[in-house]
C-alpha cells in the first residue's frame, strides 16, 4: 500500500500535461498497467492485468490516438520532475550527464507509417545486418541508485522513415539537438554520445546552449595545434593563420603516455595508459580536448570532449558509463515492452519489403493527416512507456528496503539491496495492487475510475475487487 502511495504521488505530478480530469485517469492506468503487466502482448496486456472489461479495449486505443494528451508537455514535466526527485541525478561541473543514443526495432507490419529497411551494425551474431522496423533517438539521465548507475529513460521518437515535405532537410543531428531543446531542461547539459555524434553541428549546437559533448573518436581523424605567432616584422598579405602544424589522431598512441588507476565502473586494481592534448579540430572549429586510452585488456580508444577544464580521469568515467543507455533499451524492450505497440493504418498503402523512406509531400492532406495521427499514436505509446520504465527506476531509488519487502520472493542474482531492478519492482506493484484498489475506494477518484471498469467475470477481475 504504501509503495503504490509513493507511485501516486509522482504520476499525480504529470497532471497539467492531460486538460482533462479523465484523460489523466487514463493515462495514470496505461502506466498503472504497464508498471505491472507480466506480457507484452500490446494494449491487450492492459486489459488483462487490470481485469478490465472488453469495451475498455477501445477505449485504450482512442486515448492512444487522441490529441487530448500532449506528449511534448508530458515529457518536459517528466524530465523536471526526474531532476526534482530523484536523489542520484549525476552532474559534472554543475552540468546534468545526458546520455544519447539510437535504437532500431524491428517492425513487420506493412500498413505501419515510418517501417523502412534498416541496417544493424552489430557483433552478435544472432542479428540480421538488414531489418524492417522503426528508428528512434532516445535521451536519458544518468543517475545513481546506491552503488549502481542506471539511464532513466526522459523521451525517444521516430527519426526516420517518413518525409512530410521535400524541403524538410534536417538530419537526424538536427532532429537529436531538437529533443534536447524540447525537454527544457532547468541546467545545462553534458551530451554522451557515441561516435555518430562527434560533428560540428552537434558540437556548435550544444556550445550555443551552455552546453558540452563528450563522444569517441573515429581513429582516423585528425586535428590542427594551434598556429605558431610569426616573428615582428613586416606582416605578409592574406589573412592569419588559423591552423598550425596537422596532428594525426592515432599518432597520440605513440606518447609518452601518463598512467592512472581505472575510474571505470567495476574495475578494480588496474592501471590505464593515455595521453590528452588540446587541439583545434577543424568541424567544431574551436578548441576541443582529446584523450587517448590504452587498456591493457579491452584495448585503445579515443575520447573527445569540448570542456578543457575536465579531467582525463572524469572523461573516461563518463564515457564508460555510457553504455547504461544500452541496458535501459534491454529493460524498456523486454521487460515493459516500450515499443510492443501493434498499431495498423487501415487505409495506407502495403510498404514493400525492403522499402526506404515513405514521401507524402504530393499525398492529400487527409492522407497525410492519417498518418501524423498513427506516428502520433506510436509516440504517446513509447512515451509513456519510458515514463513507466523511469517511475520504476525512481523507485528504486527513493524506497530499496521498502521493495524487498513487497518482492516477497526470490531471485538468484540478488547483488545489492540498494538497486532493485525494474523487474523486481514491477512484481512488487504487482503483489500490492490489489492492496491499493481495495483500500478506502470512496476517498480516490482514481481507484473509483478503475474499479468501475473491473470485470469481475473473469479470474483478474475477481482477483482485484475482491
């Protein structure tokens, strides 16, 4: 009871997104839902888990595709409200650490808007190079949860596979900065990205907005010291120098190298090699702080960062607690099924296996308008569920005794009791929902809202009223 307490009091915070009173019920039992559901079988899981009744089906997909809820509103009042509550929101130098990242799923409907074919650059050997589905750039926070990071997941939308306009000429760059000025979020920024995002643009984007990237270096790059002044005498023509002497990335391998003890997360008792210069790079044009790493195990790489009063130590750490971002995309897809969402558009036209983009600047309006509600549906889907997947992190966070308790079970890899995972307390909210619906019902409104819609013909029904 007093778990689903604490879980009320943060989704009540998110009700100036909804501009109706019903509209929040609904949006409060989809996370409800999804926080407890054990299938991912789409909106049909909700159903089951509440012991809804049949008509609240339909009802589940008009609130997906209603403009009532206003996604861009609800995801800047998670992001505050993450920053606000959470004890562990990670900062550097008085900057929040925002990770960034893509994410590929695959899709096989053929009336879904935006599938298209899309490439896989990955080790496993269980992954198709090429797959239907839908691309996404996603933002999270890097927080800490006792001794453990985690990526609390803050939006993610579909970049690709649809072109509304031919001149629409922005990049998926431009469309990452833009999530990130959406959000609006109260402090500035560290952006920690992968390789993909070490360019100019994201560089001059994140400076203009008080901010800094941090991102791995393509080995094959290079950079410019800074210009040597020329001897007092008689100034040449043509304008000054801007570049001095060309440096080749990878020769900063040849040193002479420092040593420090490993600030990566989990490791212990091991030395680093690495080498850090201040050098002009020519797509930022400014100056930007390269660091070159030598692990004795996992090999060499290079780190840009654009701030030059941060420490080589600090980089390496930051860069290394990237990867939190991969296992939240493990988490949202296989445990909340964040994009287990199975929305069909009756009246588009089949795509074909192995098709690109869909253009629809020479489609009707009423074509077009079609499909902004379906990629509309598809964003309040994934949105709320990186709200739910974040509500479970958060409360990990603030209550870790309090759901071992509720857990009330066993699990082999049980390692610290200050970080339960999302797993254990969605089957901690699951143990108690009933606790929760069954206490005082006359004084909630909501409790009122989802008792209402109980059937009690069936097992899940009888469970809840009971």
């Amino acid at each position: 009871m007093e778990l689903w307490l604490l879980w009320w009091s943060l989704v009540s915070q998110l009700r100036p997104a909804c501009p109706r009173r019903r509209t929040f019920f609904w949006l409060a039992l989809v996370l409800a839902a999804m926080c407890t559901r054990q299938d991912l079988a789409g909106v049909t899981s909700f159903v089951r888990v509440l012991g809804l009744k049949p008509r609240c089906y339909q009802c589940l997909l008009d609130f997906f595709h209603s403009p009532a809820l206003c996604i861009d509103q609800l995801a800047q009042l998670w992001a505050r409200l993450v920053v606000r509550i959470h004890p562990g929101i990670e900062r550097s130098q008085g900057r929040l650490v925002v990770l960034a990242d893509g994410l590929k799923k695959p899709k096989s409907g053929r009336k879904m808007p935006a599938v298209k074919l899309l490439h896989q650059e990955s080790d496993s050997n269980t992954k198709p190079s090429f797959i239907m589905g839908h691309s996404c750039q996603a933002l999270a926070l890097l927080a800490r949860a006792g001794s453990a990071f985690h990526a609390l997941p803050v939006i993610a939308r579909i970049h690709e596979g649809l072109v509304f306009s031919n001149a629409d000429k922005r990049t998926l760059l431009d469309k990452l900065l833009g999530l990130l000025q959406l959000l609006k979020l109260p402090e500035p920024v560290l952006l920690v990205a992968d390789a993909y995002y070490a360019c100019g643009k994201i560089i001059r984007g994140m400076l203009d907005a008080g901010g800094h990237l941090l991102s791995r270096m393509k080995k094959n790059a290079c950079a410019y010291e800074l210009p040597t002044p020329k001897n007092r005498g008689r100034r040449r023509r043509g304008r000054p120098r801007k570049y001095g002497a060309k440096v080749r990335l990878l020769s900063l391998f040849d040193g002479p190298f420092q040593t420090m003890p490993s600030p990566v997360y989990g490791e212990h008792s091991i030395t680093l090699r690495f080498v850090v210069r201040d050098l002009l790079w020519r797509p930022a044009g400014c100056l930007v702080r390269f660091v070159a790493v030598s692990h004795p195990s996992r090999g060499r790489i290079l780190l840009l960062c654009t701030d030059l009063t941060l420490a080589p130590s600090e980089i390496v750490r930051l860069y290394a607690l990237r990867f939190k971002i991969e296992v939240t995309f493990k988490q949202a897809l296989h445990t909340l099924g964040v994009w287990a969402y199975h929305f069909w558009m009756r009246a588009m036209d089949p795509i074909q296996r192995g098709g690109g983009n869909q253009f629809l600047h020479r489609r009707s309006e009423c074509y077009r308008g079609a499909v902004r509600r379906k990629l509309a549906a598809y964003h309040r889907y994934i949105q709320i569920g990186l709200i739910a997947q974040g509500l479970l992190q958060c409360l990990a966070a603030l209550q870790p005794k309090l759901l071992w308790r509720c857990f009330a079970s066993w699990i082999r890899t049980k390692r610290s009791i200050s970080c339960p995972s999302e797993m254990v307390v969605a089957t901690a909210l699951r143990n108690h929902l009933k606790d929760f619906l069954a206490a005082s019902p006359s004084d909630s409104s909501f409790k009122k809202f989802i008792r209402q819609r109980i059937d009690t013909r069936r097992p899940e029904g009888t469970r809840l009223a009971a």
